[in-house]
C-alpha cells in the first residue's frame, strides 16, 4: 500500500541507537521509568494479571529487512477486553521527524507496561519490536510472550495437533474474522481466541500467566524440533 514507503526503516541510524544524552528529557525520562518499573507478577490467576494482546503491520515477513509500520495492543484483564485499554499506532509519510517516532515507541513501552505480551506467531512479531525497539532506543526488548500459534494446538489437540492459519481456527471456534483486517481487527480477534484459551488453560490446571508462558515456551520447542 502507499505505506510501503514509510516504515520504520527510514528513521533508522546507522550504526544503531543515539546515545541516551541525546535523547529529548522527555524520552530520556520515560525509558528511566519503563526501566525501573517492577514486572507484574505472574504466579497469580488469569484473572489477575493484565494481558497484553498485539499485533504488526509490516511491509513484508523478515524484520532485518522489511519495515514495521504500526503497532496494535488491547489489554485483557479479569477476562475482559476493555475498550479504554487499548493502544495503536501507525507510522506514516508525514512522520518526518525522528523524535516523534521515539516518542511513539516510548508509548508503548509505557502502554505495555512489561505485561506480558500475546500474538500470533511470536518470532515474527517480537523480531519487528526487537529491531525497532534496539535501534531508535537503545532498549534490549525481550518481555515474556505467549504465542498462539503453537498454544492452541498444545491445549486444543483435538481440534488439531500442529500450527494451523489463524483463520483456521478462527473458523474452528466460530469466530467471524471479517475477512482481510487491519492490526487492531486482528488483535481483537487476537483477543477473542486468547479468551478461549484460557478458559482451557484453567481446565488443564495451567492457572497463572507464568505457567502459559511455560506452556507456550515448551509447545514451541517441542513442535520445532520434533
């Protein structure tokens, strides 16, 4: 599309991050706090802990050479998805200034919180968010994540027993995925099937965001090297 032209790439330095100094106060500031912010706990319920449901939009697969061009997030917390929580951005042919753009990765640093992050295929997602995050800000990103992709199959063996196309499951579950969507359209509907899974997760006694993270970490070992 005519966003093509106008990921993040072109905002990139080369050789990597500005040193932090030359930071504006403001992002300088915002990182300190991101940084010394505690984790969430994550030995309690779902219900407890906040959720953070993402998804890219990207000018094509392979983070070291395509471009990130936006960032969708909504949170769920006590198993609900709530409309103020929720967070998008967009990178676009008017974005001619670099801070404005650090600025905006800042806000989701913040937004996020160090919740933990669910997606679609995570080494996809992640690698897009590590470059960008590394590169203007000088941040090493690695939050926990809890993949889809590999979950579903690992709680839902009946319904199939190794990664399918999110639409597939879409359909599994009767989830109208309206056609071709935008990124935050996927991540709500990110957020639907995440909904269902914990549901599942509870039944197999995976009951807190530490153990799903475990989970995920082993259905994805185990589905890749077997």
């Amino acid at each position: 599309g005519e966003l093509m032209a106008f990921g993040l790439k072109k905002f990139s330095f080369k050789g990597g991050a500005r040193s932090p100094s030359s930071q504006p106060e403001d992002i300088r500031l915002g990182l300190a706090a991101w940084r010394a912010g505690p984790a969430p706990a994550l030995d309690g319920p779902h219900f407890h802990t906040r959720y953070v449901i993402i998804d890219v939009a990207t000018s094509g697969p392979r983070a070291n050479d395509d471009e990130l061009q936006g960032i969708s997030a909504v949170g769920l917390k006590e198993g609900s998805i709530t409309p103020d929580d929720a967070f998008a951005l967009e990178f676009s042919a008017d974005e001619a200034d670099p801070v404005a753009v650090d600025r905006r990765l800042m806000a989701f640093l913040t937004y996020a919180a160090k919740a933990p992050l669910v997606t679609y295929h995570g080494p996809f997602v992640s690698g897009f968010l590590e470059r960008a995050f590394k590169e203007r800000l000088g941040v090493n990103f690695q939050p926990p994540w809890i993949d889809l992709a590999w979950l579903l199959p690992s709680l839902f063996p009946e319904k199939s027993q190794s990664p399918l196309p999110l639409d597939d499951w879409l359909g599994v579950f009767g989830i109208d995925g309206g056609g071709r969507r935008d990124a935050m359209a996927n991540t709500l509907v990110l957020a639907r099937l995440f909904q269902i899974l914990l549901v599942r997760a509870n039944e197999k006694s995976i009951l807190t965001a530490g153990k799903l993270i475990e989970e995920s970490q082993s259905a994805s070992f185990l589905r890749r090297n077997h």
